[in-house]
C-alpha cells in the first residue's frame, strides 16, 4: 500500500524530490539491475526460438536425410493409368512388369421394384379417435362394427332418462354437445387408447350419472358425483378406425401390418434374421436389415429398398429371404427385385492369376490397384480375351530423393544464415527501458526502442559458433565408400555436386549445382541429379553408412541437445543456468528495492524529525511575539 507523507508544511521545503535526488544512486541500481534481467530474458526469449528451429531441422530434413529408406523408393509409370495406378513400395523389383485385369470387385446389389406404382389397396388400422365416426368404426382387422342397438341410455341426477342414438350426434364431439343440450352437465365421453371412457366432474353429492351403453361399447356404471375428484368409466370393447390406401401413399413411416405384413414375419440376409412385431415400419425395417451385416435403405421419392453388402468380394455376398414370400412381394423385394452378385478381382501379374475380394492388390512390394478391365472374362469358362496388358516400368525414385536433398541443403541454408546474423550482430548503446520512460513513449515507440535494445544479445555466442563450426566441419568431410567390386571411392559433398560459394559473406551455405531455384549456380550441370541417375545406391552409404555424412551430424546434434547440469534434454543452450540466473536477478532486485526503502524511510524520518523542530520553533516564536504586543 502506497504511504501518504506529508512533508514541507514547516519548512516550505520540497521534501520528496530532495530525498528522490538522496536515493537517486541506489535507485539507479535497482534499475541496472532490472535492465540486466530483461535482457538475459530476451536472450533466453531468443535462443527458444533458435532451439525450436534446430530442433526442427533436427526432426525432420536432417531425419529423412539419413534415413536408409530415402535412398530406396521405387517410382512406377504405368502405360494405361486409367485401368491400373501402382504405388511402388521399396522392395519393389526394379524393370519391367504386366497387368491385365479380368474382372473388377464389386459388392452385392438388390434393387427393390417401385412399391408406390403398385396399385394395391391396402388398409391402416388404428385405435379409434374423438373423432372417428361411430358408423366407421371396425375391428382390430378393420373390418365394420355393429354397435348393438346403437343407442346408449343415461339417466341424469334428476332421475330422467335420455336415450341417445349414436349415428344421430355423429362421434365423440357430437356426443358430448347432446350431453350438454339435455342438460347433463358435468358428463363427458372421450376415447383414450381405444377404449370408450365416460367422466363425471361433477364436486356436489347426488350429482351422479347412470350409463348403460353395454351393448354399443360394454360400458354399464353409475358414476358418482361429490366425491372430490372425477370418476370415469371405461369400455371393455376395443374400438378402432380403418384407413384404405393404395401404393402411392406408402412412406417410410407406413407400418408393415397395414401392408398386410403379419407380426412375427422374419426376414433373413444369409443366416441374420430380423423380426417384424407391431411397431415395425419400412423404415425400421431398413435399419434392422442394416444391422444384419448389409446397408439398407429406403428411398421414399422413387418407392424402392436399396440393399448393398458393405464390402466387395464374392465371400461377401448375401441373400435375402422371408418367412413369407408375399411379404418380399409386396415391399418389391421378390421377384421384381433387381440382384446383382458380388464378385472378386481378377488380375494377371507377369503371367500369374491373383483374385481379392478388393481392387487393390499387394504384390512384389507393389499396391496394384484395378481400375477397369483390359479385356473380356468369361466367368463360366474362364477364358480371357481381347486383352491389352498394360506395361508397368518399375525405377528408383531419384526426384524423391533430389527433394529431399534439396530440403535438407534450404533449411540447413535458412538455419545457419540466422544464426550467423545472431553471431554478427553487434551489440547497441540502447538498453531496456525502465517504467518511467515507458510510460512516456507510445507503443510504436517502445517497439522500435526494444527492437534496437534486443540486437547483438547472441553477439560471439560461444554455443552459437560451436554449433556453426561444428556442423560445417562434419558437411565437409569426405566419405570412404566400398564398391560392389571391392574397390572404395571417396565422395565429399562437392564432388556430388554440393558446393560452397567463394564469397566469404555466406559464411557457409550450400548450393546445388545446376539447380533451377539457385540463381548462382543454375547454369551449371547439375551433378547431383547426373549422381543420382547412374548410381543411387552410393547416396545411403555417403549419408546413412557408419561414416556417413547424415548420421555424423545427427549424432552430434543429439549430442548438443542432451541433458546436463546446465541444460534439459532436447535443448541446445544453457537454459538451467539462464534459469537459475533470472532468479538470482529477482533476489538481487528484491534486496535492493528493500535497501532503497529502508533508505527512504530514513530519509523522510530525517526531514520529518526537522518538521516538527521547526514548527516547534515557530510556536515558540508567535508565543514570544504575542507576549512582547509585537504579534
């Protein structure tokens, strides 16, 4: 909490800016110091950013440069790629290679016939409504219903009777408008769930009601009034309401009952049984079919079932049978049903027959994929004519591994050129800036102070230049390999065409003779590529052999950026020691600021001791004046 001080009331003296100026060296400590952390800080901010780079370059182009398998990809050129596409693998025989393709892999198909241009009349059967007439409503099997004498009898509270024809008030609505045009108040009919129910609302005693509807519905009760809450009745018979459709109105939500379907029928894809019950609709009915190892669907739009196996291949084939024929017959999955079987691929590899349930075949560290086929199979006979075999030419992939030379050479390019600047760059005369003056600059003016107060935090770095020396020493040392014939050669990175520049600025970098993308050195034949066509072989062994040039440097990167006392692993600098240097600054600065407010605190009891001496001395001097008539 900032303290209040009052100072100079006595002695007119500006106090605070007396004991500013008293304090000023040792605050100018407390700021050297906080300078001196701020900029181990940024030197730390800024090695981060180089270790992630290094780090990077480290992973991944240094990596696949020493990788033996970079120098082992095969690529394929096929003569017809509209039939057959290859992806040499690199175990791939390099040479020559034929493929004809007989058949091509396919899934099951059944297409089911329109079952909305069928011009079947079927029936909906569902429990009755309010508003389903009395003179339409049927049986469970929609068939017409008789309801008794079709009247019903109540006798109100009164002791009347009323005798009511059913046919006269129409349903349910028209029922409960006669209750009230006679006068019955507090009676009502509704149908829930099927069944004929018949309430009495009323709260007063002897308000009751006699109902004798036990011909039409099965209802006979007296319902009684008062007795704090409704009393109802319900119908023993079930009452229902028939709806006749014809194909063109089945949807997906149509129940297979109202199509006519028992409940209980079974239908089967190969030894996979689904049961239609109750509930059962087209659509249900397709995704039951779904779980049984196909997919199904149901499209509303043209009337038809969609059943496809889920993979190609002869051995996933399926069929699709009913407990009921007519149940297949009427959902268009019988006999006017469209089937086509599955069937495997068929190639021919050098002369040899392959079949697989898929396109895609594995052969001689080579994925063939079939496309269409080159001539005409005649699945009965096997016989294979008309065929045009299409050429495979199998070679190493050399632009695969000139890229990820060329990779390699950029980066390394892009690394050592920042940290060659880092190394160069000369330290300012600008130094971090305290509060103050921060508080007295805009924000673009902060940045383009801390930009000039951050160069040359690296200048002679010492890890800097060992990394740069290092890495430098190892790309141009020259390489013994042995010959096929026993004979040994020795590469450097020059004499496959890797060079370095005269000029002394670049401090290094790499270029690629006769490279299109190096504007020095692109009019040149290009060695690297002339290298890599007569001989890829030597690439591994002059960069992943035991003395190869990739894995001498990446066993001294992984050996700069092991962990030590100093540092963690994976990092190429000090940063336990920049660490523990950040926090010895923290109680550095911690002890000076006491330091400095303890001397304030001096400084202000000084002048405040002076204060009150002085306002002392100024009352004894107006006491005096007073006395001598002079105040």
């Amino acid at each position: 909490m900032a303290r209040v001080r009052m100072t100079g009331l006595a002695s007119g003296l500006d106090t605070e800016s007396m004991v500013k100026e008293l304090i000023s060296a040792s605050s100018t400590k407390v700021d050297d110091a906080n300078k001196d952390k701020q900029k181990l800080e940024w030197k730390k901010e800024a090695w981060q950013d180089l270790n992630t780079k290094l780090y990077n370059f480290y992973k991944t182009e240094l990596n696949a440069l020493r990788m033996p398998s970079t120098y082992t990809k095969k690529t394929a050129t096929v003569s017809d790629d509209s039939k057959v596409s290859i992806n040499a693998g690199s175990n791939t025989s390099a040479g020559t290679h034929t493929v004809s393709v007989k058949q091509i892999a396919s899934s099951a198909y059944l297409t089911g016939a329109n079952i909305k241009s069928a011009d079947n009349a079927f029936k909906s059967v569902d429990n009755a409504s309010n508003s389903t007439k009395f003179s339409e409503m049927t049986d469970a099997n929609g068939d017409p219903i008789t309801l008794g004498t079709g009247a019903i009898k109540v006798t109100g509270p009164d002791g009347a009777e009323h005798r009511i024809i059913l046919n006269q008030v129409g349903d349910v609505n028209g029922l409960n408008d006669k209750f009230k045009e006679l006068g019955l108040n507090g009676l009502s009919a509704s149908i829930k769930d099927g069944k004929m129910t018949f309430t009495n609302s009323n709260a007063e005693e002897g308000q009751d009601f006699k109902i004798i509807a036990s011909s039409a519905f099965g209802v006979e009760a007296t319902l009684r009034g008062g007795t704090g809450e409704s009393v109802s009745a319900a119908s023993s018979r079930q009452l229902y309401s028939a709806t006749e459709f014809t194909g063109a109105d089945i949807k997906g939500t149509t129940k297979l009952s109202d199509l006519g379907i028992a409940v209980g029928t079974s239908f089967k894809i190969n030894d996979k049984e689904f049961v239609v019950d109750e509930k059962t609709t087209i659509n249900s009915l397709a995704t039951g079919l779904s779980k049984l190892g196909v997919n199904a669907s149901f499209d509303a739009n043209q009337g038809r079932f969609y059943i496809n196996s889920a993979s190609s291949g002869a051995a996933n084939d399926f069929t699709l049978t009913s407990s009921d024929a007519n149940a297949l017959e009427i959902l268009g999955l019988g006999s006017k049903a469209t089937k086509i079987d599955a069937q495997d691929a068929i190639i021919d590899y050098n002369g040899v027959e392959y079949r697989n349930s898929s396109n895609q075949f594995n052969i001689n560290g080579m994925t063939i994929t079939a496309k269409a086929v080159t001539g005409t199979y005649d699945k009965e006979t096997g016989a294979f004519t008309n065929d045009s075999p299409i050429s495979i030419n199998v070679g190493n992939d050399t632009d695969s591994i000139y890229s990820t030379i060329k990779n390699f050479v950029n980066k390394y390019n892009e690394l050592i050129e920042e940290m060659n600047k880092m190394y160069d760059e000369k330290k300012t005369d600008y130094e971090p800036l305290t509060e103050e003056e921060r508080s007295a600059l805009s924000d673009n003016q902060i940045e383009k102070w801390e930009e000039k107060a951050k160069a040359g935090l690296l200048y002679r770095d010492s890890t800097i230049n060992s990394l740069l020396s290092n890495m430098r020493t190892i790309l141009s040392k020259g390489v013994t390999v042995t010959n096929d014939d026993g004979s040994t050669t020795q590469y450097t990175l020059a004499s496959l065409g890797i060079v370095t520049s005269n000029d002394w600025t670049e401090k290094g970098k790499l270029h690629i003779m006769g490279d299109e993308d190096d504007p020095v050195y692109a009019a040149d034949e290009n060695k690297l590529k002339a290298a890599l066509e007569k001989n890829p072989n030597v690439f591994s062994k002059v960069f992943t052999g035991d003395d190869g040039i990739a894995k001498q440097l990446n066993t001294y990167m992984m050996g700069a950026m092991k962990k030590t006392e100093t540092s963690h692993s994976l990092t190429f600098y000090n940063d336990i020691t920049m660490d523990e240097e950040i926090d010895d600054y923290d109680d550095k600065i911690e002890e000076l600021n006491k330091k400095l407010s303890d001397m304030e605190d001096k400084y202000y009891n000084q002048f405040a001791k002076m204060e009150s001496a002085m306002a002392k001395l100024q009352q004894q001097q107006s006491y005096l004046a007073s006395l001598m008539g002079t105040a």
